[in-house]
C-alpha cells in the first residue's frame, strides 16, 4: 500500500480553516497529518458554515491514531527560536515556533507539506530550507480531488505572496540570525 | 545554549518575582501538582515546549526570557493607588506585559503617539499643596482638557500622549484595596483602572495617576533614596494625598466651577438634584464635588459633612448613580484594539498571534477579514 504524504499543519488557523470549510475528514484520509501539541491546545474551536460555533477535539483523533502528535521539548524549541531573527521571530505564536522545530529537525523534507494561515510563519519556513513544503489548504483539498472557493488566507496567492517575501527577508538577512 | 538547568533557574526567578509559590505556580499553570514544578525547578525534569508555553502565560513573561534566550528586564516598580497589602505581582506582570504588547502593535503599525507626557522635576519631601494645584492647572492647560476636563481625559492620554490604559475588575483577594496602578517603562506609560468602578470615580483615579506618570522619574529617584527595597518611603501617604489634590484640581478648574456656583450665589443655595447633576456633569463623584466646593470656600466643611451623612441625599445620589453609571469598560482600550486589527489585515500576524494579543482563544471569536491586506496597503498621495 502507497504511503500517505505527510502534512504539518503548522498552525491552529490551518486547523480551524480545514473544519470550517469541511475538509478535514478528505484531508485526514489523504494525508498523513501531523499537529504540534501546543497548536493542539489553540485550535479549539471553529465557527460552521452557518456561523455557529463548534468545538474541534482534536484530542480525540490523536487517541483514535487518525493524526501525529508533535511534542517538541523546551530545549528543542530554544535552539530554533536562538536561530531567528528578532524582526521575524516577534511575530511568531508558540504553536508555529514548535511547528518550526518540527521542519528544522526533519531530515529529509522531500516527503512532506505544511499548511499555514499566518504570512509571518510562512516567511520563517526559508530559514530552515523548508519554504519549498508550503501549501495552501485550497491547494491540498484540490489534490484530493476538493475544489472550494476559499478565504484568502487559504489560497496559493497568499502563499506565495509570503513566500517571496520570506525570500526577501532571508536574502536582507531578517530571517535568521547566522546568515 | 539553553539546557534544563536554565530554564529551571528562570522559572523559579520568575516565580519567585511574582511572589508565587510553587503550588500556585502550578495551579496557575495548569499543571495536576507543585511535584511538577519542584521537579522542573530542580532542573531533574525536561520541560515540554507546551509545558513552557502554560508557565509562560502563569508568569506573565515571554518564552525566550524562561528559555535564557532574551535577558528578563529589571523590575519595575508599579505604583498602586492606596496601598499594596494583600498583593502578588500577577496584576503588575499582567499590566507590563500587556503595555508591551501595546507598545509592539505600535512599532509594528508605525503608529508612534504625536506626544509623549512629560517628566516634572518632583520633590515629594518639599512639595506644597498650592505648588500641585499649579501643576494641576498648567497640565490642563497642556493637554487642553478645555472645561469639562473629564470629558476629555481618557482620549487625549490614550490617542495624543500614548498611554496605554487598560481595565481589570479589581478584587481584594488579589489587589488588596487598591483602585488603580500606574507605571513608566520601556513601553511607554500604563495605567490599570478598576473596570468595577464607577465612570466618575474611574476619571478620579485616572486624573490621580496622571500625577504619578508626570512626576515620575524624580518620584523614582526619590523613592531610592529614602526607602529601603520592597518599603515605602515615610512620604508615600503624603504623595498620595497631593495626587489627590492634583486630581480634584485638574477635574474640577475654579473658574468654571466657580461660573456655575456664583450664578447660584443669589440665590443663596443650591438645591440636593442640582448638586448631583453638578458631579455628573464634570465626570467626578459627589463626594469629590463636595470637597472640592468646601476647598473653593463655596459651602463650608460642616455642610460638606453633614450632606454626606443625610440618607436623602445618598438615595438621590444612588438613584443618578443607575442612570449614570453605563456598562463596564472592555480589557483593551480602543486604540489597542484597532492596531491589533490593523497588524492582523496588514498581515503582520496572523491568527495565532492576533488570539495571543487579545487574550482569546482562536475561534471563539470573528477574524477580521484576511482579504484585505492589499487593499490595507493601497497609498495615496497627500497634498
């Protein structure tokens, strides 16, 4: 059997975007999904179709092994944020610091993608040779054969509107520390 | 290179400066048991990154500060309205950090205040009451609070002068008996007001903290000469006095004060409901009106005395109170808010970070529209 691509959801608006526009159930059978603890603990809840809000429990498919739990340490997480800049770094949330970590220590990135509502955690992505891995949620839903009218924030022109930025700044200097 | 051992060192400083046992360490974290803590703090237990986020937000402090990563900032003294028995230093932490994360939106928006409030040269041991009232009418006239000065107040500090104002209800179980704080640091200016309170007696407090915020650094400098660290200085009631006198003179000016009493002067009295209606009208409590009435030599101080004691005239008062009094005000001033949105739009942050500012968690309520980022950015030429 072909293995599921992996697919970092890097933070909790991916995984409020995936419930909100229900795709999360054709994401989870086509991908391989992985989730930082800490954007766990943030993505709580989304609001449906009809604007109510629902709660996302994703505690519940950790348990049911339908997606990968990352837990970074704290010492982990120290050595990625020592490596950005301050200009990037500052407009980090935690759960896309730990997301970061979990790209930085990958090896092998050939076989992975990442999905992430946030320009700022997209950009950083460049300084750990991952911004190749970016993907929007319209674009991962389309693989798998989903097509929906989106939020911008979940469409390839805000992503590759942040990855050319990200390369701006590491090229500036902004994105890491040691380059 | 950041390892157990100084991240459990950090932890406990940072514990340690709010006062904090370990047990309410863990409470406030979150955590099943003060084992947890004791174990982290002994450096016998690697922290989670999740875990490191809990004890952050306990602690009012950022990630790279418990992580050895960015130096934790001095202390910095915050100064409470009324006293300080019965507090740790969780309102304190709370108000720091808060005003940093105002004073980042700022940078990050550009969006700087036209003015900064300035710093008086203060002696509190020879200070006179008639030197605060001077104060009192030249910073009127400054912040040109025109003459209905509490009308005014709230939104020249927060939009002209940048200080950043935030609201709590205030409990005694946690703030003691104290109303309001101030503090002057890296971010700016800050003052916390008591939510619960009422509109007229939030304008006091504001006004009595602006005192502080404008006699500042020689306060400071004379705080560390007469006191020795974590006491008061035998001054300190005293400043709070003139604080006082600052604020019922700066709230209440003598020439429209006196406008209204000597078109009443003939007739030789003024009614209970016209005193009421008074206190109202310039954002103050009756009590405060009164004394200042008494001061400006209007009514004398055993009239003052004896209203305040007649029932009639507190059933009058608390009837104009439930009319007046409004909603409780929100955590974050408005302006906080709107750079916070403005960051969010332009992109600046995303999601994630926007929750973390606002205090809420992601989903329980509305993004402002993502979509709009280009246009945010759109320019035009001014003239």
């Amino acid at each position: 059997m072909r293995r599921k691509p992996r697919l970092l959801l890097l933070d909790a608006g991916a995984v409020i975007g995936a419930f909100a526009c229900e795709g999360w159930d054709q994401l989870c059978k086509s991908y391989h999904i992985v989730v930082p603890t800490i954007v766990i603990g943030e993505a709580r809840f989304y609001h449906d179709s009809v604007g109510n809000q629902r709660p996302i429990g994703l505690d519940h498919h950790i348990e049911s092994g339908l997606i990968e739990r990352f837990e970074a340490s704290a010492t982990e997480l120290a050595t990625t944020i020592a490596l950005l800049h301050p200009y990037i770094r500052d407009r980090l949330h935690a759960g896309e610091l730990e997301a970061l970590t979990y790209l930085r220590l990958l090896e092998e990135k050939s076989g992975i993608g990442f999905i992430s509502a946030d320009g700022a955690a997209i950009q950083a992505t460049y300084a750990f040779d991952a911004a190749r891995c970016a993907l929007s949620l319209a674009e991962a839903l389309k693989r798998c054969g989903i097509t929906k009218a989106l939020e911008r924030k979940y469409c390839e022109e805000f992503v590759r509107k942040h990855l050319a930025e990200g390369e701006r700044l590491l090229v500036q200097g902004l994105l890491r520390v040691d380059y | 290179m950041t390892d157990k051992q100084t991240i459990a060192e950090r932890i406990r400083a940072a514990r340690e400066a709010l006062g904090y046992t370990q047990q309410t360490l863990a409470e406030l974290a979150g955590f099943a048991n003060l084992q947890t803590i004791s174990d982290i703090e002994r450096g016998q237990r690697e922290v989670k990154a999740w875990e490191l986020v809990q004890l952050s937000r306990a602690l009012h402090t950022d990630i790279d500060v418990l992580l050895g990563l960015r130096t934790a900032t001095p202390p910095i003294r915050v100064l409470w309205r009324r006293g300080s028995l019965g507090k740790d230093g969780r309102r304190e932490a709370q108000l720091i950090e808060r005003a940093r994360r105002f004073a980042q939106l700022e940078q990050w928006c550009g969006e700087t205040s036209p003015s900064t409030l300035p710093n008086e040269e203060f002696e509190p041991t020879q200070a006179t009451y008639r030197s605060v009232e001077d104060l009192a009418d030249r910073y009127r006239r400054i912040l040109d609070l025109g003459n209905i000065p509490a009308a005014s107040l709230l939104t020249t500090l927060g939009e002209t002068y940048g200080v950043k104002i935030f609201y709590e209800p205030l409990t005694e179980e946690v703030d003691g008996d104290s109303s309001a704080a101030c503090v002057r640091g890296d971010f700016g200016a800050a003052v916390l007001l008591n939510a619960s309170e009422a509109p007229w007696r939030r304008n006091f407090s504001l006004a009595h903290e602006l005192f502080h915020l404008i006699t500042w650094d020689s306060v400071e400098e004379a705080w560390a000469r007469d006191a020795a660290v974590g006491e008061e200085p035998e001054w300190f009631e005293q400043l709070e006095k003139f604080a006082n006198a600052f604020a019922a003179n700066l709230l209440l000016p003598e020439e429209s004060l006196g406008k209204y009493m000597d078109a009443r002067a003939d007739k030789g009295s003024i009614r209970y409901v016209d005193l009421i209606n008074l206190a109202r009208k310039f954002g103050v409590s009756t009590q405060a009106l009164l004394y200042r009435l008494a001061k400006l030599r209007y009514i004398h101080q055993e009239t003052v005395d004896r209203v305040l004691e007649d029932p009639e005239f507190e059933t009058l008062d608390r009837h104009s109170r439930h009319i007046h009094w409004g909603d409780a005000p929100d955590t974050f001033p408005e302006r906080y808010l709107r750079l916070a949105q403005q960051a969010y739009e332009r992109e600046i942050i995303g999601p994630s970070k926007l929750a973390e500012f606002l205090e809420k968690p992601l989903g329980s309520f509305p993004l402002p529209d993502s979509g709009l980022a280009d246009a945010a950015e759109t320019t035009l030429t001014i003239a």
